[in-house]
C-alpha cells in the first residue's frame, strides 16, 4: 500500500484544523500520536486526545487562519513554521508556532509544537 507523503499529510491535517473541521482533521492522527506543547499544557494521546486539547482551546475563535510560512520534509519528518492567528470576539491574536511532525503509515504519529505558551494564553479568553 501507498501512502501519501507526509507534507501531503499535515498539509490537509491542518486546513481541516484552521477549518475547525475535528472530524476531518483527526483522520490523519494515529491511534498511538503523541502531541506534545509548551508546559504548562498537557501531552495529548491519539485522536480523541488531541481533539480534547484543541477543541476547547479554539471555542472562542471566530475564524482560524494557518499560514505555512516555511515546510520541510526529510524522511517520515514534516518541519513547519507558520503563523497562527485566531479571531477572538474583539481583536485578532497571532501566534508564531513551529511544529514538528513524524508521518508513519500515512498518519501523524507524533507533533509537537514550540510556541510561547505563557504569552498565548495570557492573551486568551478566561475559561
């Protein structure tokens, strides 16, 4: 069996994410993926795990947009950096984030984002 490349694999994984399509995105996230950002934010384990992180965290955007602003892939690895900004009710947050990614059998196995997560979350919505 083919598999698609990795870039062709994170690429859709996050249209679907800026998209806020959960369904959509986590067909590309293996059972076993581990997503791993900045303390104080919790590993997340599988489909369901990333979703639990992601989708309480985006409830207060009004609209995503990912910008890839560079992408490398060597071997299963996908390097990403891109901008990330999110639509609040009253103002627009950008967050520059660079994620790393490792494809296995046409699925995300592992992600890990590096990004200020102190700043981000001081510019978030209140729980």
């Amino acid at each position: 069996m083919t598999h698609p490349s990795p870039l062709d694999v994170v690429r859709p994984f996050m249209r679907a994410l800026e998209q806020l399509d959960y369904e959509a995105a986590m067909i590309f996230v293996a059972d076993h993926c581990a997503y791993v950002n900045p303390p104080p934010l919790p590993v997340a384990h599988g489909p369901a795990g990333v979703r639990s992180v992601l989708e309480p965290f985006f409830a207060p955007t009004l609209r995503n947009e990912f910008k890839l602003l560079r992408q490398a892939e060597h071997g299963s690895t996908v390097f990403v950096e891109r901008l990330d900004r999110h639509q609040l009710a009253d103002r627009w947050v950008e967050l520059p984030v660079t994620g790393v990614f490792d494809v296995q059998d046409g699925k995300i196995a592992y992600w890990r984002d590096y990004f200020d997560a102190a700043w981000i979350l001081s510019e978030w919505p209140a729980g």
